[in-house]
C-alpha cells in the first residue's frame, strides 16, 4: 500500500518573505482605502472630471435616510450599508468604504498615508528579497516556469479546478499550470504596474521622472490602475486562501511554516 510521502517544498526566504507580504498587503488595503475615501472617486486622464468619474462611492440623502449609491461608469447602484455610507456611533455618515476595513478606522487622512507609504516600501523591499533570491536559486525557471506539456493540457487542469480534484502522487510534487500562470502574472506583472502607478502619484517622483505619470495616461489615470491592480490582487488572495482550505489547511500551512509538504498517494483504480 502506498504511503503518503513528506516533501521539503518551501525554502525558508520563501516562507518568510510570503508572511511578511501577507502583513504588508493587510495594512496597504486597509490604509489605501482610508486615502481612497478622502476622495472616493476615481477618473482617467490627468485631471478629475467630477461629471464623469470612472467610478464614485457618494451618500445622498432621501427624506431621514442617508443612501449610499456607487456610480461605475455612469450606471447608478444602490449601496446603502456597504458603500458610500458607513455606521459610526450609531449613525450613518456618509464615508466610501466602511470604517471597518480602514486604518484607522475614523477619518483620518494623514495617518492613512504614513501607514501606507511606510509598508509600501516595506513590500518593495521585501519583493526584491523574494525576486533576488528566486533569481539566483533558480526558484522561478524551477518552479514557476510552465513546461510545455503543462501548457497542452491547460484545459483539463481548469476542469479538474472547476470539479475541485486535486492532483495527488507524483502530480502534486509541483505548482500546476495555473498556479504557475498566476503567480508569474501577480509577481512579474501585476505588482510592478501596482508600484509603477502608485509611484506615478507622488509629486516628488514626478519630478523626478515626468515621463512616468504620463506612461499611464495622467497622474488620475494612474490612481484608477492602482486602484485596479490592488483588487486584483485581493481577488488573487482571496482564490488562493479558497484553494487552500479547499486542498487541505493543515497541510499547506505546514508547508508555509515549516517547509514540509505531504504528498498522498494517487487513488487506486479498483480491481476488473
């Protein structure tokens, strides 16, 4: 009978590194959106268009009520309770995103940014220790580089993840072709743009490189594509802490803590 094998699957600056993004995304969303509600709309070009917004978190008042209402390209949503307006000692106040999911929780924008800058550059450099050392282990061309086999047969792994089947014995050694596609895509292409465009807004780097905000479009265009890579990448966490609870959480967060990754045995097929 087939036993399950332990693997060694996480090097130590992997699992450090995945943790320490894991503290530093936590507290980029939740003070980015605290700036986002100082001004909770967002445009394309290099100027605000407040009759045209890409898209706008407001509170209307109706009669006793405050509603919240987003607006995303000019169609209107009802929002009350979720956004536009937020529940603060017992009353809505009209507010973007909830207090509950900024830092801190009351208006402030000051403090927003400090908190934000300071784990921003956090995360840069915490990147480049997890790039640098991938580079030079071979982490990336081992790992997370498709081969081509895996890529002909896209089609049945995005089944298989639809069905919830999960590979076992020798397929489950390695990162199937969507992770592999998804974990190059957020790390070589999302976070880039992410800090390309959030660098783009700051007044002192434009200074420096002029060319930068206009690379995006203008310095709002900007703001709406970082604003759009950082709920990819909430999409992207929040798929992959499915995949893990779904795939067994034990097991992965023992390979995320220790290093270690059981490995079970393929299903046998039973007996004509």
């Amino acid at each position: 009978m087939a036993r399950r094998e332990l693997i060694f699957r996480h090097a130590l600056v992997v699992r450090v590194t995945h943790w320490i993004n894991l503290l530093c995304m936590t507290v980029l969303l939740a003070s980015g959106l605290q700036i986002f509600n100082a001004h909770p709309a967002l445009y394309w070009g290099s100027g605000s268009d407040f009759g045209q917004p890409v898209l706008a978190l407001d509170a209307v008042q109706q009669g006793d009520d405050l509603k919240g209402v987003t607006r995303i390209l000019g169609a209107s949503f009802d929002t009350t309770g979720w956004l536009g307006t937020s529940e603060e000692d017992g009353e809505a106040t009209a507010r973007g995103f909830p207090a509950w999911i900024t830092v801190p929780s009351y208006q402030d924008l000051a403090t927003g940014r400090r908190w934000h800058f300071f784990f921003a550059w956090l995360f840069v450099v915490n990147g480049a220790v997890y790039v640098l050392s991938g580079l030079l282990r071979g982490h990336f061309r081992r790992d997370l580089v498709p081969s081509g086999g895996q890529l002909r047969h896209i089609g049945a792994t995005i089944r298989d993840h639809l069905m919830l089947r999960f590979p076992k014995g020798e397929e489950a050694r390695h990162y199937n072709v969507l992770q592999k596609l998804t974990y190059l895509g957020v790390i070589f292409l999302v976070v880039p743009i992410l800090i390309l465009a959030g660098l783009a807004m700051s007044p002192g780097i434009d200074s420096l490189f002029p060319w930068l905000p206009e690379a995006f479009g203008g310095r709002q265009s900007a703001r709406t594509i970082h604003f759009i890579c950082a709920w990819t990448i909430v999409l992207f966490v929040v798929v992959h802490v499915v995949m893990v609870l779904l795939s067994g959480v034990f097991n992965n967060l023992r390979s995320m803590i220790t290093g270690r990754y059981a490995i079970e045995p393929p299903a046998r097929s039973a007996e004509p």
